[in-house]
C-alpha cells in the first residue's frame, strides 16, 4: 500500500513539471510575440514619421513655389494686384476687379460640409503627378497705399498641409537713398550756352559731335549712409559709401572698372563699397499716374479712394496734428472724372472752393484733414480764351474770369495778395506768397519767370503726422525743414515732374563775367541746416538747392531716399574757401526696404522683391477648408 502511494506520488510530481514547463513555454512565446510586436510597430512608426516629415517638408517647399508663382505672374502683368477671390478672411480687406484671371491657385469656396466637393479645389499642381500643389490668397488693401502686397500660400503634399505668409514689393526708386538716371547736371543749371544744349546720353553711349555735358562726381566730402545706384557711369574721388553702390555701365573688357575716377588731384577709389554692375531701372517718362488717382470714377477699379487735385500755385503747411493747411486760388474742381477730365466734384475732405474764410483762395487757406495712404496732385492752370467755346474741363478759366489776374503786367504773373473791391493791388506774384518781398527770383523772364502765376508748383514745409504722396506737374519747392511727427509710422512722398527744389530765396546774386566767382546775399542769411525727411522723386530733372552758389550755408540733412532724371548741385567748393551752398549729409530710412508713401511712382518696368517672409498658422486643410 505504501509502495503504491509513493508510485502515484511520483507520477504526480512528473506531471507537474511538464505543466510548469508548458506554462514556461507558453509564457516565453507570448513575450517573444509581444517583443516582435512593438518591434515591428516601432519600424512602422518610424517609417510613418519620417514619411510625415517628409511631406512636411515638400508641403513647404510647394507654400514656396505658390509664392514664386504669384511672383512671376506680377513681373508678366503690371495689374496683377487687380486679380484675385475675396472669400477667404485673408483676403477680407481687399477689392479684385479683374476676378480671378481662371487662375486655379485662387480658386476658393467656402465650407458648406461637403468635403467631396471641395477635396482638390483650389489647388495647382507643383508636379505633373500632382503629389505637391499650392494655393494663395492675396491681401492687396495696402497696396494702393504702401506699394506693398501680401500672400499666403498654402502646400500640400499627401495629407500634410503648410502655409506662408510673404509682403512682396517693387524694387524701386526708393530702394535706394540716391538714385541716378544721368551722371550730368540736369541742362537747366547750366551755367553755359553749350551746359544748357547739352544732349544727355551714358557715359558710355557719349558722341563727340554734341555738345559737352557738364559731368558731375561723388565728392570725398559727401557720406552716403544707404544704397545708391545709377544707370550711368559713376565718377568718384575718395568717395565714401557705406553701403551698396551699383551702376548700369558694364565694360566691355573683362578686369576693367565699371566707374571713373575723377581727373582732380588726389582722386581715388571709392572708399569702404565698390560699385557692382547691375541692369538699368528705367525711369518713367511723367508723373501723370498721381493725376489719375484724383478722378473719382474709378472707384470701383483702380482708384478705390481718390486723392486730391489742386490747380495752379498751392502752398501745403503739414501740421503735427495731422492736419495741413492749403492755400490754392485757382482751383474750381478737387476731384475730376475722365481723361482728359469732363467733369469733377468738389469733396469737403480736399476743401472748400473760393476766397472766403477759411477757404482755398483765401489769404490764410484753409485746414483740413491730411489725406491719410493718399495723394495731392498739382496741376497747371489752363486759360481758354474769353469768346471760346466751354470746354468740359472743370478746372479750365477764360481769360479775365480769374480774379486775381493782372492784366497790366506779362501774361505770367498775378497780383500777390487776394484782390478786394474793384482795386488791385501794386505787388505782383503767384497768389500764394511767391516770391517773397525782397526776393530776386532765380529767373525774372517775362515769359518764363520763376514763381508762374499759372504753374503747377507746390510749395511744401512742415511736420507731417500720417503717410501722404504729394505730386506736382511742374516744380515741388521745399520751402522750410519737412521733419515727421512720429519717424516709426509717418511717410511722405514728394514727386515733382520738374525739380525738387530747396527754397533757398536771394536778395541778390550775380557772377562776375571775368572770374565767373558768384556772390550775393541770402534773404535769411542765418539760416543754415535744413533738415528734410521723405522720398523725392524728380521725373524730368533733379533735387537741388535754389541759389547753391550764392553763398555759404550749412548741412542739408536729408533722411529718406532722392530718385532723380540728372544729379543736382547743392553746393561747390567741397569745403574750400571758394564753397557756396550746403554739405550733403544723406540717410536712409530703412523702412522704405518694406514700405512706400502712398501711390509712389514706380520704375517703367522692375521686378516683385519679397521683403518679408514667415511661416505662418496652416491655412488650409487637405480637403480645401479654411481653418479659421
């Protein structure tokens, strides 16, 4: 019995150990499936986050291409900031009167829920096989103020989306603080028969049968703080540039300077920058375009908020309230409809028409709002004669309706106060104070005098608070400093047809005819530093100092940028005992890189630089919603 016990006891234990060890058996299977798993699922989840991170990478690769594409078709089409979808929030703000130009990275329908139709909508393919594609929305509300374009660019690539946003702007004029078409001075500034025929080509393109230009060079004593570029050959001594210099000459032989170094004694290489060649950038022939943003029946096109227009000789005093007061006693119509205009109107926000208080024509003008992202434009008086048919021009006169038109003196002058009664008064001038008493203007011709009384000459000074473009067919005169209220926002643009003159007024000044030495004296003889912050812009001549030669001044302190047709004297001697006028001493205000005065002229023909560019929250998803 014992015996039998100890069998069964035996047997027991045997089965026992082959259940454990089965259990074992078991046990390790499971952890080597298990291991195998997560093995496995690790690989797959490395090979799905990199083939995320891929996408990710070639969704923003596309963002990048639907900005290049928006580019390109910019260079192609001057008008493109005119197409566009307004659907998106991005776009809220924006007005696209040509539509969408049956481009399909504008294509945009909002969300109503069904995703079938919307999946691929909108989308334009990077890659023939459409694995990448982009979309963009466009922000143009700024453009017609600042010049500047925004973009946003959405890629995708499998279920990956990504989005950029870029503000694109025109490589201009006021890119640079100096800018050249001509290294020559502008013929009107001549001081000799043969200087005022001058017949302006390049450097290069010089034929020896006209007559001899007066070429002008970069003074060792001038500090230029900013980029400057010419499409002519620069002449330099010592010259100091502290930043790019850039020229349209290009020599013909490989190793040759692209400049000249003047032929003065101790004359050099340029100072700190060398020039580097670089295409022209065409300059355009008038400032009529400031024109067509006063006529009033483009609103629903290009000209979304008119401007103002004035006509004749007008004096604008900014204020630093934001506020300006006009003084402008020709003008009949402040807004114009047409080209050649056929009718006008005159809005309260340009001013009230007459010569009473507080009016446009009246002795003391009339202040008003500053026109905020806007333009003033000055045009010139046209006079019909008396027994003439009416023309539509709302702003043309008849001879002797003008009342302030003195008929006993040359056709080119008025009377230089406001006529009261049936009297005139003795002292001739252009309605606004020009010349002054005392003053010898540049030019007294009787058929071509300084100061027409019929020009379109703009005489501006004062301390802006706001972004304004003032433009003039005929000369823009900076009669005192021009300083802004606050230099981090405010902007102005002056563009004059002719030059942009400094009003720097004579009592008397005559050269001798057997020195040539000038001499004479300054009406505000102690005036000295003149301090002048904008972008100037002169279509058909220069920015210069009236009367430079007359005498000694001081620093002319110009912070901004100077585009000109011919470089401008504003002084001579470079710091010799013979010096007259003032030292230039020239910055740049680097926030033109990124904006521009309201509606500042362009170059004929230029490119879409990106001045700013970041990625931004996605925009959209793969199925074409906007995320909001």
């Amino acid at each position: 019995m014992i015996r039998l016990l100890r069998h069964r006891l035996a047997v027991l234990r045997r089965d026992d150990d082959r259940g454990i060890a089965l259990v074992t058996v078991i046990g390790l299977g499971m952890v080597l499936v298990l291991l195998s798993a997560t093995i496995v699922s690790v690989a797959v989840s490395g090979l799905t986050k990199s083939a995320n991170d891929a996408d990710a990478s070639a969704a923003l690769s596309a963002a990048y291409a639907g900005i290049e594409d928006y580019q390109s078709k910019l260079q192609n089409n001057n008008a493109y900031p005119l197409f566009g979808v307004k659907g998106s929030s991005f776009s809220a703000s924006s007005n696209f009167p040509k539509g969408a130009d049956d481009n399909p990275a504008f294509g945009y329908l909002p969300d109503d829920g069904d995703a079938d139709r919307l999946d691929g909508d909108g989308w334009k393919a990077v890659t023939p096989d459409r694995a990448a594609e982009y979309r963009y929305e466009v922000d143009n509300s700024q453009y017609y103020g600042t010049g500047v374009l925004r973009v946003r660019a959405t890629g995708r690539v499998g279920e990956v989306t990504r989005s950029v946003v870029a503000d694109l702007k025109q490589d201009g004029f006021i890119n640079y603080l100096y800018f050249t078409d001509y290294e020559l001075l502008d013929p009107d500034q001549g001081t000799t028969p043969e200087a005022r025929a001058c017949v302006p080509t390049r450097d290069w393109e010089q034929a020896h049968d006209v007559p001899a230009c007066t070429e002008l060079y970069f003074d060792p004593n001038s500090v230029f703080d900013g980029p400057v570029r010419t499409n002519d050959t620069m002449v330099v001594c010592n010259s100091k540039f502290k930043s790019a210099v850039m020229t349209a000459y290009t020599p013909l032989r490989a190793g040759d300077r692209n400049y000249k170094i003047s032929s003065l004694a101790n004359c050099g290489a340029p100072v700190n920058n060398q020039p580097v060649s670089v295409d022209k950038l065409p300059m355009p022939a008038t400032n009529q375009s400031l024109l067509q943003e006063t006529r009033s029946d483009l609103q629903d096109s290009t000209v979304p908020r008119p401007g103002c227009l004035y006509t004749g000789p007008t004096s604008i005093v900014l204020l630093d309230n934001g506020k300006m007061t006009v003084r402008s006693p020709w003008t009949k119509a402040t807004q114009i409809v047409g080209d050649p205009a056929i009718g006008g109107s005159t809005p309260a926000a340009c001013g009230t028409v007459g010569t009473g208080a507080n009016q446009l024509g009246s002795t003391a003008g009339q202040t008003l709002d500053v026109p905020q992202n806007n333009v003033i434009f000055v045009q010139d008086v046209t006079r019909t004669p008396s027994n003439a048919a009416t023309t539509p021009d709302p702003n043309d006169w008849k001879n002797g309706d003008f009342p302030w038109y003195d008929t006993a003196k040359s056709s080119s002058y008025c009377s230089g106060q406001l006529r009261t009664g049936t009297g005139k008064v003795t002292t001739t001038g252009n309605g606004v104070g020009y010349p002054r008493i005392g003053e010898t203007p540049p030019s007294t011709s009787s058929t071509d005098p300084s100061y027409g009384c019929e020009r379109a000459d703009v005489f501006v000074e004062g301390t802006l608070k706001g972004n304004l473009t003032i433009g003039a067919e005929n000369y823009v005169y900076i009669t005192d400093d021009i300083t802004y209220k606050n230099p981090d926002s405010d902007v102005l643009g002056l563009v004059g047809q002719q030059a942009v003159q400094i009003y720097n007024p004579v009592t008397s000044c005559t050269q001798n005819s057997r020195t040539l030495a000038w001499s004479g004296t300054y009406l505000e003889p102690g005036r000295t530093d003149r301090l002048v912050s904008a972008a100037i812009l002169s279509v058909g001549h220069t920015f210069t100092v009236q009367n430079y030669q007359c005498g000694l001044r001081g620093n002319l302190q110009v912070t901004g940028s100077i585009a000109q047709k011919f470089r401008g004297a504003v002084g001579t001697g470079n710091g010799t005992t013979t010096a007259s006028g003032y030292t230039k001493v020239y910055g740049y205000d680097k926030r033109l890189r990124y904006t521009a005065p309201p509606k500042f002229l362009n170059p004929v023909s230029t490119s879409y630089g990106v001045s700013r560019m970041t990625e931004s929250k996605t925009a959209f998803t793969p199925k074409g919603r906007e995320i909001r």
